[in-house]
C-alpha cells in the first residue's frame, strides 16, 4: 500500500498497534508516522497517539475516510454537553 501525508487508516481490534483509524502525518526511509484520530467506534479522539510502522505493518491495514469529513451528530452536540458541564461548575453541582 501506497500512503501518502493526510490519507487515513483503519486498524481492526486484532491489529498489529491499538484499533482506531489513523491519519498519515509522515512518511519516508521504511516507516509511515500515523496520528490515531479516532476511536474503534469512529468517535473522534485529541490523543496525540502517533505509531510508527513499517510497509509490512502498513499493508496489513486498511484504507479508511477521513472522520472529520461531512457533519457528525457529535460536533454539533459537544458544545452543549460543555456548556452544561460548565454550568454545573460554576454552580458547584
């Protein structure tokens, strides 16, 4: 498999590194840097996660897409779940 910077892959739970989909943030020399940018479930996750494998471990995975394309129900909603955690904060509840 052919990567290139931004493309995306889906690591399953029996993968070789954690189960998520990751996006290609480096490549080069034998191995492909790769930022895990959602969960197993594709909820979008700010882990910072980054793996590093090599063609074998690459091929093994699968092409993903992006998960920040389109409009997910949980970006329109977070901001209310953290208002509401705010509110309560500030109210000490």
């Amino acid at each position: 498999m052919t990567v290139e910077p931004y493309d995306h892959v889906r690591v399953s739970p029996d993968g070789p590194i954690p189960a998520g989909v990751y996006r290609v943030v480096g490549t080069g020399g034998e191995r492909v840097t790769l930022l895990r940018v959602a969960d197993s479930r594709d909820r979008r996750v700010h882990s910072g996660a980054i793996e590093r494998v090599d063609s074998e471990t690459l091929a093994a995975l699968d092409p993903a897409e992006n998960p920040d394309a389109g409009l997910s129900l949980s970006a329109l909603f977070d901001p209310l779940t953290a208002y509401g955690t705010a509110l309560r904060h500030w109210l000490g509840v």
